[in-house]
C-alpha cells in the first residue's frame, strides 16, 4: 500500500496531498506536499 501511495503521490506533482481511502473517505497514511505546510499549522 506503501509503495503504490508514494508512486502516486511522485509522479502527480500537482497534488497537495495523497491518502489512502476507506468508504470514499481520506484515511492514513497521508504523505502532504511541502507547500501544504503553512496550512497544516493552521
């Protein structure tokens, strides 16, 4: 699941975020781009 996550997550440079899913839902792990950190800390 890991892997297949990361794979994602770097060959979609535009996302701000990948995340495993259960019932339609974002569920973790999470990985987050660098550029959503600001917002994170929130």
């Amino acid at each position: 699941m890991m892997n297949e996550l990361l794979n994602r997550f770097e060959t979609n440079s535009n996302l701000g975020f990948a995340a495993s899913g259960y019932d339609g839902l974002a569920r973790p792990p999470v990985i987050f781009a660098q550029r959503m950190f600001p917002e994170l800390l929130r």
